[in-house]
C-alpha cells in the first residue's frame, strides 16, 4: 500500500441569511491559511437560510473563494418551503441552477471517493429519508473505486441516528458496502462515532456543527477538520472562540485507524 496524506474539511448548516459576519470572516481567514494543506472540503447542507436566490449567491460567492475542490450537498432549508408546487415537484431546481459547478453528486480523484446523498424528504422537510435507490447508485459508484481508496458518504440528514425500521434496514445495506465516513449536518451539533455498542466497527460517523450561523443550539459554531495519514485518522472538531485572539481553534480530538486498505 502506497503511503498517503489526507486533510479534509466538513463543515455544514452555513444558513446564508442567518450568518454570523465575523465568524464567517475567521472561517475565510482560517481556509486562507490552511488551504495549501487540504484536499477536500465537504459541506454537508443548508447553505441557505430559505432557499432564497441572494442567500444561494452570497453562499456560491464564498464556496467560490475556496481553491480546492469543494463538494456539496442540499439540506432541507434549501429546498422551497412556501412555494410548495415547487417543493413537491422540483424541489432541488434552485440547489442545481445556484451551485452550478460545484461538485455534488459525486467525486473521486487519486485517493478519494464521495458520494453524495440527496436525503430531503419534500413531504416532510425536517425528517430525511434514504431510498433503495440511494443504495443501487452507492453500489453502483463504489464498486469501480479501488480498495485502497477512502470511501465518504455526505449527506444533510442524520439517518445513521434514526428509529424508522425502514430506514434502519437500508442503512444497514449502507454500511454493507464499507464506506470509511459517513458525514453529515442537520442537528447543529457536533460528534463522532466509529464502534457500535458491541464494539462493532461502523464507519466513522460525524457530525458537524453549524459553522457560521446564529442558529447554534447546545455548542459553539464549529466544523471538523480530517487528518488522515495511511491508515491513522485524527479529527479535531473546531470551535470558534470569540474575544482576545478570536478564530477556530480544535477543542477536541478522536483518533482511530480504519480498515487496512
Ligand atoms: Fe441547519
Ligand atoms: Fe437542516
């Protein structure tokens, strides 16, 4: 197995709308510095506030200023929530014309392989929903990707986390086929698991945190960032601080080592 590098940054729940200035300003600053290290950055959803066309500019405008491939995915605030024949039978046409070039479907390069899960559920905006499908189109891309090859799955809603015995079985056929991260956003609160309660080992499944807007809950805005070097994983969750010396600095720290490729 050839040796490898990895940094990459998953921040989610941006709400162009709905941001806070100054902290979008540090992410700016903080992505200025240390984009000559990253490979990747992955957003996973609501990048705007109301799925209006100024937020979705304000949002490509600063997606834009990125200098590495950045890959995206829709959450359910921006999907319309109002114009409800737009909902039900187009629900991501504003998501497409907007983020136009961005990539969001799928990527994969020389060591990467994303796949992006559409997880808003029209009839019901607030709950996602995976389909069998979404597992056809997941077997389909992941068995041309070499093993040595990190497999992600980003998508807004957190399905890992949900009861439905519908969901709990297609999620199941997910991890079937191994992907090393499941990443997504939604809850507005950051965490990481890797092992099931009977030290199972799951992919690592994580959450980030709104990372610019004033819509935080229980913890500060913040955003993972993703070392990977062979096989060793080492994911700090930023957290912005304000005051003296203001910015995003790592608060915590989880290590682990996936599979042997
Ligand atoms: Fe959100
Ligand atoms: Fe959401």
């Amino acid at each position: 197995m050839s040796s490898r590098t990895l940094n990459i940054i998953h921040f989610s729940d941006l709400h162009f709308g709905r941001i806070q200035n100054q902290v979008l300003v540090d992410l700016e600053k903080y992505l200025e510095e240390n984009q000559d290290h990253l490979n990747l950055v992955i957003l996973t959803g609501d990048l705007t506030q109301r799925a209006k066309k100024d937020q979705f500019i304000a949002a490509k405008d600063f997606l834009n200023k990125i200098k590495v491939p950045v890959f995206v995915v829709p959450g359910n605030h921006d999907v319309p929530l109002y114009n409800l024949f737009l909902r039900f039978f187009s629900p991501y046409s504003k998501f497409r014309k907007y983020m136009g070039n961005l990539i969001s479907n799928y990527y994969e390069d020389e060591h990467i392989a994303v796949f992006g899960l559409w997880t808003v559920n029209p009839f019901k905006v607030e709950a996602g929903r995976i389909s069998q499908r979404d597992i056809l189109a997941v077997t389909e891309k992941f068995k041309s990707v070499p093993s040595h090859k990190i497999k992600i799955l980003a998508g807004h809603h957190p399905i890992a986390t949900y009861e439905d015995p519908k969901i709990k079985k297609l999620f199941e056929k997910l991890i079937e086929l191994k992907p090393d991260f499941l990443m997504w956003g939604h809850d507005h609160q950051s965490s990481i698991q890797h092992f099931d309660e009977t030290k199972k080992m799951l992919p690592i499944m994580m959450a980030s945190g709104t990372t610019v807007s004033s819509r935080v809950r229980a913890e500060a805005n913040s955003f993972n960032f993703i070392s990977i070097v062979d096989c060793d994983v080492v994911i700090k969750t930023m957290v912005h601080v304000n005051g003296d010396g203001q910015g995003f600095f790592a608060e915590k720290e989880f290590r682990s080592s996936l599979r042997a490729h």
